[in-house]
C-alpha cells in the first residue's frame, strides 16, 4: 500500500523567521536530542529550556486532583481571566505534548494562559503521568479523569459544565481527541458530560508504527526540530514504557490499532456516535512536521463523517511541528493569528461570538 502522501500541501518554503532559527540552533541536518534514549535526560534539558512566559492572568491556581489511580493525585493549573464573573465560565481542558515523555504545567504555561485571555474563558491544564515510568494507558486515563472531575467540581470553582471544551498539542492533540471519544460514549453521556469543542494542533494520530504509512514521514524526517526517530522512541515509551521484553509485533499492534490509542482508526459510524454531539473540531497541521499527513488523515475522516462545518482543517504549510507556542514571537506574526483563530473557533462553540 502506497503511503498517504499529502505533499502538495507542503510546497511553501520554510517560513524564514522559522528557518533561522533552525540555523542559529544548529539543528537542520542533526539528529533529534528525543533520540537520545535516555528519558531522564532528554526530560531534565527539555524542561530546563527557556519556555515563553505567559502573559498575566488575574487568577491562576494549582490544584490537586485524583488520577486514574488509587491514591494517586496529579496537578491542575486553573487559569480565569475573570475572577469576579457573575455567570459560570466556559472551560478549556488542556493537555500539553512533549511524546507522552517529557512536558508540564509550566512547558505550556503560556499557551494556556493566552487562551483563557484570547476566547476568554477558564483552562485547567492537565499535569498527567508521562512514559515510560506510566506508559499507555495511564496518561490516557489521567486525562480522562481530569475532565470528568473538571464537570463534577464545575460549580466549586465557577465553571460551566455544560461548555467544556478539550485541546492539546502534538501528543495532547493525541489526548485531546481520545479522551473526545471516550467521552461520547453511553457511560459519559447519561450522565450530562457533553463535549462543546476540541483542538487538536499538529496531533499524533496513528501510532501503529508503520514507517512507510505517510510519506510525511521521510519528507519531513529530518532537518525540521522533530525527527522521525524522534517520535518513534516516543511512541515506544508510551506504548512498551520500561518492560524488560519487548512486545511483540503482533501485540504492538494490537494496542496500538486501538482508536484510544491511534484516533486515525476510529470508523465514520464510530465519529458520528461519539463525536456527532460536538460543536466544533479543529485540527492543525504544519507543513513542515513530520506527523503532517497522519493528521491531515483524522481531519478528513472526522470532516467525511460529520456534518459540514462542524470540522475546521487549518494548514500552515510553511511552519513545523510545535509553531502554536511561537504566539508571542513578534518575527512570526502568523502563530499570533493561529492562536487567535483556535480561540475564536473555542469561542463560537462556547456561543460567545461568532468566526468571521
């Protein structure tokens, strides 16, 4: 079988303020740090960088929650733009990215910051376990408790159950639209937990491991800040984490066709059941990641099985893998636009205003 090739979406050159900085890093022609092997390591530098800082916020809190696990809390962060709103806010659920190893609270600290300010309404980002120490489905299943216990202690903290939204980046985006369709199912439903919206920027979709599916893969493998390899020891600790055997080909896959795992899998019947009640899905791709044609894949399946407008498929074909964080870099005005067109896209699911 050919590989899903969506190239003649890539055929801008590199947005320069991108290119040079690629250049001035030294990381064009190298391999990724990801593929270092070490987790501990490549964790340590990543959250050591220097990550933009947020913009203010009137109301920022962290707060203990229980994970998936018995006595086993994890952190929120509560951004709220208002404090003193008369009326329960709207609220993003985020999940950060990082390849399910690496990523915090404070790595997109302000991401979730500018959303609360940019729609406006409150964002609880999510501080879930990471592989390989938690492989799948422990980041999955802390996620999904996360914003079930977003809707159950929605009026503790002024929020409104009825308009949550979900969003991540990259391995989030993964998170995001997972836990969506865990979420549509019988079990959530009955009890009143609807889903308004979801974001998903530049999400890993297909982790089946299959290096000749998209030709993404090899067209954006190396040069551009993530590698392939990169992604690929990622995957593997989400999946195998730190087993002293191997899985097996056949178990690899078994896990990893599974729609939790790999959203690109779930059928059209399957969307529609449990993506049929969403306002909004917005999915981002860049150009220039190597992951761009797996997610182009999921947008056009949920875009096929769900109503017209209801899915929004943005492609920067000049930008890389991670270009959302750079909202703030005044040499790259464009990530500013994407991350006002999220917001406003969030913003008309919440029924706050309307997307010109």
């Amino acid at each position: 079988m050919p590989p899903y090739n969506v190239s003649p979406l890539a055929s801008t050159p590199l947005h320069p303020a991108v290119a040079a900085e690629l250049q001035r890093r030294q990381y064009i022609g190298q391999g990724s740090s990801f593929a270092a092997g070490d987790h501990t390591a490549v964790r340590r530098a990543f959250h050591g960088k220097d990550h933009a800082k947020r913009e203010p916020v009137p109301y920022v809190r962290d707060i203990s929650i229980p994970s998936s696990s018995p006595d086993v809390s994890n952190l929120v962060r509560l951004y709220v733009p208002t404090p003193d709103a008369a009326e329960p806010l709207p609220v993003v659920v985020f999940y950060h990215g990082g390849g399910f190893t690496v990523g915090s609270l404070d790595t997109v600290d302000a991401m979730a910051a500018g959303i609360a300010l940019r729609v406006p309404c409150a964002v609880v980002s999510v501080d879930y376990r990471l592989a390989p120490e938690h492989p799948y489905p422990v980041p999955f299943l802390d996620c999904l408790s996360a914003a079930v216990w977003v809707f159950d202690h929605a009026d503790e903290f002024n929020l409104d159950r009825t308009r949550i939204a979900l969003a991540g980046d990259s391995a989030g985006g993964n998170l995001a639209a997972a836990v969506a369709l865990r979420l549509g199912e019988p079990e959530f439903s009955a009890r009143g937990i609807k889903i308004a919206h979801v974001t998903m920027a530049y999400p890993a979709t297909d982790l089946r491991f299959d290096a000749d599916a998209y030709d993404s893969y090899k067209r954006n493998g190396e040069g551009y800040g993530l590698d392939f390899a990169a992604t690929q020891w990622c995957l593997n600790n989400y999946i195998s984490g730190l087993r002293a055997t191997p899985l097996s080909p056949e178990e690899r896959l078994r896990i990893t066709s599974d729609m939790f795992v790999s959203p690109v899998v779930a059928t059209a019947e399957q969307i529609r059941d449990r993506l049929g009640g969403v306002k909004g899905l917005h999915v981002l791709t860049a150009g220039y990641d190597p992951i761009c044609d797996e997610g182009v894949r999921f947008a056009r399946n949920i875009e096929a099985a769900l109503p017209s407008g209801v899915v929004t498929h943005s492609h920067y074909p000049a930008f890389m893998h991670g270009f959302l964080e750079a909202f703030l870099e005044p040499a790259i005005p464009e990530a500013k636009a994407a991350m006002e067109d999220v917001c406003a896209r969030i913003a008309k699911s919440f029924g706050l205003r309307e997307v010109k």
